[in-house]
C-alpha cells in the first residue's frame, strides 16, 4: 500500500509541471479513486470487525481486494464466507461491485454470489443505499452484519431459502450447515 500511496505522490508532482489540459477527465476520476482509498484503506483496516479479513492480491491495486467473513454467531457460525470486491473508477460516487464467491444458502445472498444490500446500491427504494459519503468500512460491516443484524427473511433475494426459513427453521439450520460443511470451510 505504501508503493500505491508513493506513486500517487510522485503522479502529483509531474500533474503541476503538466499543463491541466493534457489530464484527461478519466484519469483524475481514477487518481481521485485511488487518493481516497489509500485514506478509507487506512481507516479500514485500523476498524475491521474481529469477524472480518481483508486481502489484497496486489498492493498497488487497492481497488481489487478479498473479504473474508467468518461469523462468530448465528446459523452461519463457523463458515468462511469470501467475498470479492471492485471499486469502479467512479467510486465514491457509485458503489463498490461485491460478489459472494462461497456458495452459501442465505436469504440475502444468491447460489451465484449476487448480495442484496440497501448500501450496495446506487438507489434504493429505503433511502438506505450508497451515498458519496459512505465508505469501504460502511460495506465491510454491512457485509459483516448480513450474517447476524442485517439477516432479513422479509425481503429476500434468495425467495427460496426466506420461504424454507419460514417452514421449517430447523431444516433451514441444516441446510445451511450442510453448505458451510461442504463450501465454506
């Protein structure tokens, strides 16, 4: 993180020997991406929950990392859960793009990763989604909370686990055991 936080410093310097109009516009949206993520990694990563793991592949591209999840409580207690997150080149305006990549049986979150989460909206219908002024800390513990507070049967993604959940609670712990047993250890 230090390489990305030098080069953005380094970047600075040649910008003012620059003339302003040799800067295109996609490139200060990208510069003033990374200049925020070096700060909201920062502040991330001094903030994760004790539930929580982030990782980035590469150092130098903070807007590609890994998150892991492992609940300490709840149904989903002693799963692994990895998530995948991108920071469009437009973020703090837009949302981070999030995917599970653990297959997982939860009424918030697809078979094929796609998460329901007001915050990971650009808009949303309950004034809860994305904000520029919201943060990569804001979606990590938004991811954090869908596996205990933020678990809602009530407005489902997945309609089929919500309804299993409302028939028979037991066989929906089992079946969400059965995953973790089998994806996310």
């Amino acid at each position: 993180m230090l390489t990305l936080a030098s080069k953005l410093k380094r970047d600075d310097g040649l910008k003012g020997s620059r003339t302003s109009a040799t800067t295109s516009d996609s490139t200060r949206r990208v510069s003033v991406r990374d200049k925020l993520l070096v700060k909201e990694v920062a502040e991330l990563e001094a903030n994760l929950p004790c539930t929580c793991k982030v990782h980035f592949p590469d150092p130098n591209k903070l807007h590609c990392f890994q998150l892991t999840v492992i609940p300490d409580e709840g149904y989903y207690q002693g799963g692994k859960f990895q998530f995948e997150t991108e920071v469009p080149d437009a973020y703090n305006m837009v949302p981070p793009k999030v995917k599970c990549l653990t297959r997982i049986w939860h009424p918030n979150i697809t078979e094929t990763g796609e998460i329901c989460l007001s915050l990971l909206r650009e808009h949303s219908i309950d004034g809860t989604g994305w904000a520029p002024t919201r943060t990569l800390k804001d979606v990590v513990w938004g991811l954090n909370s869908l596996f205990t507070d933020l678990l809602n049967f009530d407005d489902p993604l997945n309609i089929e686990a919500a309804e299993h959940h409302l028939r028979d609670k037991e066989d929906f712990r089992n079946k969400v055991d059965d995953y973790i047993k089998r994806y996310a250890r």
